[in-house]
C-alpha cells in the first residue's frame, strides 16, 4: 500500500465552507477538538458528526497480532487493503478481554486522501462470553482516522453496558511489527464542537462502499453455475441474547474454489449468524485468494424469499474484475468432501 496522500485541514475546511476563519486548524492539538462530519455515504453511525475520542473517557486499549495483511489493490471504490488478525489482549478500567482469531480490517483510500475503514472482530471476555464488533471510521487522512465502535454483547451480562454509550477511538495497523494497536474512549459526555468541523468530502465520480448486503430482486433466478467453493470451519461462537437478538459465529478456517474462479479460501472472517433477531440468519464476510494472487472479498448473506445472495470485490484491473459488476446468487451450505460445499451462480 502506497503512504496515504495528507490533506491540509484547512483546505478542507475552506473547500467545505464550514469554517473559513479556522484554517489555522493544522497541528495535532487543533485536531483533538475539531469535530470531524462524515460524508452522507459512509456516515459510521455518527452523521451529526465524530468528536476526537482522546476528549472522551478511555474504555480500554488493546494490542492485536495480524495473521497477514493483504493489498487487494483498486476496487470500484478506492485503493482497498485487507488485514486478518490473530489474538489480541483487550484491558481497561472496566473489561478484560481476548480478541479472538480471524477478526477483519478492511481499509479503503480514495484517491483525495480520505480514508474508509469497516472491522469486524469477535471478543470473549473474562466472563467467557462473547461479544461482536462491526466498526465504521473514517478521516481526512491517516493521520486523523476516527473509529466509531460498535459493541453487541449479552444484554443481561456483566459487560451488557457495552451495548449503549458511544464509543469512538484509533488504531494504527503496523505491517513490519504484525500488529494492530487501538484505543477506545466513551464520548457521550463531548460537546460538539460546530466551530471547529471538518466535513469529509468524498469523489463524486467514485461510487459509495456499501455497508449493507445486497437485496436481491423478486424474481432472481440462478443462471450459469460459475464456481463451487469447499469451505472448512473454526469452533462455533455463541452470543445469547445479544443486542440483535441470539448470534452464532462460524468462523473461516480455509478450504478451495474451483470454477471460474480458481484458488483458496484465506483464514480469516466467519458466518456471522442470526437466531432469530433483526439481522439476516446467515452473513458470511470471508476473503479468497486465485491461483494468480488476486485477493476477492466476498459476502454472501440471506435475502428472504430469494435466499443466499453473493457480492464481490477485487481489483479492477485483474483478471477477476468482472466479478464486481453483475448479479450472483448462491446454493444453500451442504456438506461436501472436507467442509461446507457452497455453489455459485449468475442470476438470470
């Protein structure tokens, strides 16, 4: 991955119009209580705008190994880096933790700088249960990268006042050390500071990352079978009445694609399930990698009525691009020889 483009906060804030007279904005201490406003197309669940999390209350920090990260090169929607991490120590005042094998980063670069990030991790905590994260950040560059966090943990456990408050914090990926540091804080109680905001400006000519599945059309039906993959799983991961109701996580252990598309799956990710709560039963996020290097992120998650729905994403300029574009719909999971037989179709 190439060093992240750095943007003048005050240009931004002069391109902005937000705040003319506060171009001085350029120092470390002059972000720490700039108010960061996401663009309307990856909003990370704060659109009112992220506060600097160092102003808030730090609820813990935490030290990750990395099993690999991995340059997945320019997708549709930016330069896309995707990081698979091993254990981790989590401590604060309040929660001791493990960050489990297997979690995922994924961090997207536009070509003015800003900075995407999407993670996914899965935490047991010392009162051995679980705990999911999906977290949402992003920043005018590397430099400013805020995280927002999102906890779902058991609602009558003993760390169940993770699931309320808002939580924003860092992390910083180092690929020589293998590692992933961040910190987390509770800024509930920061004032907004609408003065000093920097609005994150996004290319209008570069298309938004999703952050939801795709929903399929009434009607889709599977065309050409383009590839059958065997998948091998972890341990089940089991979090009782959750935020989102009952969960279940699979995790990704490995396993091959054959096809069209021919290579491995990549440890890492899982099947986030759903038992019976708001999200859908089945949403796996996994990552393969071809014979020739490419790296393809895949989701493949229940829409109801139609069933499992793939989607794709991998460089624009490999020999698998076009699985960015079209329409694919997916067989149930059955058991094949080593692991989980998953076809996979274009829908016609």
């Amino acid at each position: 991955m190439p060093s992240n483009q750095n943007l003048s906060t005050g240009s931004l804030l002069l391109a902005a119009g937000l705040c003319g007279s506060c171009a001085h904005l350029d120092t470390p201490a002059d972000h720490a209580v700039a108010l960061l406003l996401p663009s309307p197309a990856w909003d990370v669940g704060m659109p009112d705008g992220i506060p600097a999390p160092e102003r808030g209350v730090l609820v813990l920090e935490a030290e990750v190994r990395l099993d690999a990260v991995y340059d997945v090169g320019r997708t549709p929607y930016g330069l896309r880096q995707a990081t698979v991490t091993q254990e981790g120590t989590l401590t604060g005042p309040k929660i001791q933790a493990e960050l489990l094998p297997g979690g995922l980063d994924f961090q997207l670069v536009l070509v003015n700088g800003v900075v995407e990030v999407e993670q996914i991790f899965v935490l047991r905590t010392s009162d051995q249960n679980h705990v999911i994260m999906r977290n949402a950040g992003t920043g005018p560059s590397a430099d400013d990268l805020r995280i927002v966090y999102d906890f779902e943990a058991p609602t009558a456990g003993e760390f169940a006042w993770l699931n309320s408050g808002k939580y924003v914090g860092r992390r910083v990926i180092d690929s020589n050390a293998r590692t992933m540091r961040f910190t987390i804080y509770e800024v509930s109680d920061v004032a907004a500071e609408p003065a000093h905001a920097i609005r994150i400006e996004k290319p209008t000519n570069v298309p938004p990352q999703p952050w939801d599945y795709r929903h399929a059309d009434a009607g889709e039906q599977r065309g050409e079978e383009i590839l059958t993959e065997i998948v091998t799983l972890g341990r089940s991961q089991r979090l009782p009445n959750g935020k989102r109701g009952n969960r279940n996580v699979i995790p990704i252990a490995g396993g091959t694609v054959t096809g069209l598309v021919t290579g491995k799956v990549l440890f890492g990710g899982a099947d986030y399930q759903s038992l019976g709560g708001g999200a859908p039963p089945i949403d796996a996020r996994y990552l393969w990698q071809t014979t020739e290097g490419d790296v393809i992120i895949v989701r493949n998650t229940t829409n109801p009525g139609i069933g499992l729905v793939p989607t794709f994403e991998t460089r624009v300029d490999g020999k698998y691009a076009w699985l960015n574009a079209g329409r694919y719909l997916s067989s149930n999971p059955g058991m094949g020889a080593g692991g989980l037989s998953i076809s996979m179709f274009r829908s016609k």
